[in-house]
C-alpha cells in the first residue's frame, strides 16, 4: 500500500459518521447491509449517507452491488487487511515474534455459510 492510499484510508475513518458506517458493516461481514437500512438505523439523510459512502468506497475500504433496488455496501476486507499490514510491517524493528499475535501474518481461512 503507499503511504497516501494509507492517510486516505485513515482520513476517511476520522469522522464520526464514516467509523459509524464502517463499524456497522464491519458487523454486517461480507453480505453487507443495504444503503437505505444503513441511513435508518444511524439516522442519516441519504444525500448525506451517500457522501459518507462515496467516501469510504473511494478510500478503498468499502464496496457496493446492486441488489434489485437497492445498493448495498460491504467493507471491502481485502483493503482494510492492506491497510493494517502497512502500519504494522515494520513492527517491533523487525522482530514480529516481540508482539505476539499483533504482528502475525493472517491466517485466511475459507468460512462457510451457516
């Protein structure tokens, strides 16, 4: 990741709205929630949610489909793993061990749908 994708990201989550937004989704996991479901439960105008979202999406931390009618928003995982690997990789002056599992390289492991 560059260091400006990394202060976009970070930037993007400095505003309490978007960390609501994206904590909410966060929650949701990859399904994600609808953007008309994401304004009513934080009572949000959806002009306003909509740049909110624009936001995070452009930050590379949130993705969007069409579902019918409706778009719906999930984190994009892929991104924020890029972004917590940029501000750990140089941990602990190169000995990840000293951290722990706050350091550890990501195990992906393959969930299925209950």
């Amino acid at each position: 990741m560059e260091t400006q994708n990394a202060i976009d990201a970070l930037a993007s989550l400095a505003q309490e709205t978007r960390l609501a937004i994206f904590r909410m989704l966060v929650k949701a996991g990859p399904y994600g929630l609808a953007a008309g479901a994401i304004a009513e439960a934080l009572e949000v105008p959806a002009p306003t949610l909509s740049f909110h979202l624009r936001h995070l999406t452009h930050a590379g931390l949130l993705t969007s489909r069409r579902e019918s009618r409706s778009i719906v928003y999930s984190v994009q995982f892929e991104g924020v793993r890029d972004l917590l690997s940029f501000l750990m990789e140089d941990c602990c002056q190169g000995m990840p061990q000293a951290c722990g599992d706050a350091c550890a390289p990501s195990v992906q492991t393959r969930s299925t749908p209950r």
